[in-house]
C-alpha cells in the first residue's frame, strides 16, 4: 500500500487544457521569431547596417535572451508550472505594443496579425482550465 506521500494526487493526473498547449505553441513561436531576429541582426554585421556595430550586438544579445526566456516560459507552461504566467503576460504586454505601432503605420493588416496572437495567448492563459492547470499543487517548492 503506498503511504499517503507517495500517492499520486488526483490533480496531478489532470489531462492538459488544450488552451494551456495554444499558449504553449504561440509562445514557443514567438521564441523562434526572437531567434530569427537575432540571427538577422547577426547577418547585416556582413551586410550594410544602419546600426553601429556595438548597438548590433547588444540588440542580438538583447533579443537571445528574450528568446531564451520565453522558450523557458513555453516549456514552464507546458508542464504546467505557476511562474511562466507572469512572464507570458509581460510578452503579450510588449508584442500588444509592438501591434499598435504598426497599427500606425503603413503595414496596419501587420499590426492586426500580430495583435491576434497576444490577444489568444491572454484569452487561453486566462481560461479556466489554463488556471486550473497551472494553479496545481506539488510538494516540490518551485512551482
């Protein structure tokens, strides 16, 4: 008989919400496209660039990051940890911006592209079962 310890929590059998694997999905491509921004500032170090080269440089290392810390928060809601919440939401804040910007200009239907996808994120993170799935309880601290 397994002690009430080592008894798996009928929370923790929980099948994921498929609104926790849409913003899964849609924060993991907004990693990639932050990669592949990095990747192009690198290339137009060999091509003609407006930027200097140190503003270069400090914007990849700026983007890596941000790349890195949203495929780590892709990965946290997958798993359904509690922490990836914050940081999904203050992307979603940034690209919002970045989507009214372009609002502004010239490439409107860009900007109301790019809107749809924190606006989703912000719905799915915000659905019942996404709370639920990332509000489970552990014995492990760091959720």
């Amino acid at each position: 008989m397994l002690s009430p310890a080592s008894r798996p929590s009928p929370e923790l059998s929980e099948v994921r919400p498929r609104t926790a694997g849409v913003v899964t999905v849609l924060v993991a491509l907004e990693a990639v496209a932050l990669l592949a921004v990095a990747v192009g500032l690198i290339a137009s170090l060999f091509s003609v660039h407006v930027l200097p080269v140190g503003g270069i440089v400090f914007a990849t290392l700026v983007m890596a990051g941000g790349s890195l810390w949203l495929a780590a928060a892709a990965r946290g809601t997958w798993g359904g940890r509690r922490w990836p919440r914050a940081a999904v939401l203050v992307s979603q804040a940034f690209l919002l911006i970045v989507a009214m910007s372009l609002l502004r200009v010239t490439l409107g239907w860009w900007g109301i592209l790019i809107a749809a996808v924190p606006v989703m994120t912000i719905l799915c993170l915000f659905a019942p079962p996404t709370t639920a799935w990332m509000q489970r309880t552990r014995d492990d601290a760091a959720r």
